[in-house]
C-alpha cells in the first residue's frame, strides 16, 4: 500500500532508503554476544541497535521529504505506515496497514526473523526487533505513541497485529 508521502519521493530515494533498512536484518551478531556474554547482554544491545536502527530509518525518511519535527498525528501515522512499508516489508516479510477503529494496524504475515524465534539457538530473545525498531521511529518522530500487541505468533496467532495509537 502505498501512501501519498511516498508518492512524492523518486523511486531511486525508495531503493536508497530500502537499502538502508536492510542493515536491521542482520541477526546472525546477538547470537555471537550471547555465546560470549550471555543472552541477556545481548537481548539488551540487540533492541538497542534495533531503537538505533529505527532512529536513522525515520530521520532519514523525513529528510528524504523534507520533514521536521514537530509532525501532527496524521503525518505521523502517514510516516509510520511509509516506513513500515519501505522498511520492513521485503520478498520474505509482509508488513500490512490499515486504518481501523480511528488507529494504526500493523499485521506481520510473514517474517523470516520469527522462524529464528522457534530455532533453539534463538531462545533467549525475548522480542523481535521490530517492537524497539518502531520505538526507533517514534523516537525520530518526538511524539508519544501507545502500541497495544493484539496478536503474536510468538502465542500461537496466524499473524502478529499491532494497534499503534498517536498522542
């Protein structure tokens, strides 16, 4: 789904920014920490990186448009589903938007990190790194967000959905 900031910036821009993002899906470095330190050092400098990650998507997003903070709610949740779309969404994850009951829904069908989660290697992960991503974007964004997780795959659901509401 694209939105109308998005149509606004050149394709190359998009392929710029998606390149990017692509640094976020390395996940091979906390299970290297985790052998040396421990998984609960490396669970908190993996949703460090992740926040840092998310950071630099956002700014360089509203840079690429020309954007400054402050951003009302609506450009914010314009800019969240750009990102969403720019940034997680590749050939093996789906990321899909919508608008429902007045908030943000975020609904993850496919993501190859959660098949990670389910590896034993993986067990001390405690959150995927898009929840810190996220907080990432919104910290780049200066605003309050409140997200409510609906459904998680981690618990057994067919997909992870996410209520994100804007203060």
């Amino acid at each position: 789904m694209m939105n109308r900031l998005l149509d606004s910036v050149p394709r190359e821009t998009h392929d710029v920014l998606r390149r990017q993002g692509r640094v976020a899906d390395d996940i091979d470095w906390p299970y290297r920490v985790a052998r040396t330190k421990g998984w609960n050092a490396a669970n908190v400098e993996y949703h460090r990186a992740q926040r840092g990650f998310g950071r630099g998507e956002m700014q360089s997003l509203m840079t690429a448009l020309h954007l400054i903070q402050p951003v009302d709610t609506v450009v914010a949740r314009d800019l969240v589903i750009a990102a969403a779309e720019l940034f997680l969404c590749t050939n093996e994850r789906r990321i899909v938007s919508r608008i429902r009951e007045g908030e943000l829904r975020l609904y993850g069908t496919h993501c190859p990190l959660y098949d990670h989660f389910v590896n034993p290697r993986w067990h001390g992960l405690t959150a995927c790194g898009c929840f810190a991503r996220r907080r990432g974007w919104y910290d780049a964004l200066g605003i309050e967000v409140e997200e409510e997780v609906l459904m998680n795959k981690k618990w057994g659901d067919p997909v992870c959905e996410l209520a994100v509401r804007f203060n």
